[in-house]
C-alpha cells in the first residue's frame, strides 16, 4: 500500500475544519499528529485522516440521540 501525505489545505477541505481548529486537535492529541518534513514543511498521513473521519462518522452514527417517542392518541384524561 502507498503512503500518501497531506499538506493542511487538503486535511481541511477533507474534514471540513479550519487550520486553527486541527492545530487546536493536534496539541490536545484529538487529532493524528502532522509529520515534520523539513524546516518548513509538514504534512499528514492521508491513512491517519480517513481513520480519524470514519471514527467520527461511526461515532455520530452510535453516539445520536434516540428519536423522540411519541405519545399515544386520545390519551387526554
């Protein structure tokens, strides 16, 4: 399999959060770690983002609020 990196322009078109935030993840260690490139580049492992958006999906998908029951008819006393 090929290891593809990810400049932050494309992690956030990819996950829809600003540069702030994903900064913000990283350093609270909520978000996969950016890979030092050289002195001024750095990147992300594309396998590590669409690990960290499936676990938000699947997540959503556990997490969601039970849909509201709704209460019989004609139960006026």
């Amino acid at each position: 399999m090929q290891t593809r990196l990810l400049r932050l322009p494309e992690v956030s078109a990819k996950t829809g959060l600003p540069r702030s935030t994903i900064y913000r993840k990283v350093a609270q260690g909520n978000f996969p770690r950016i890979r030092k490139l050289g002195e001024r580049t750095s990147a992300f492992v594309e396998s590590e983002i669409d690990e960290w958006i499936l676990a938000r999906v699947d997540c959503a998908d556990r997490c969601a609020a039970p849909p509201p029951r709704r209460s019989k008819a004609g139960g006026a006393p």
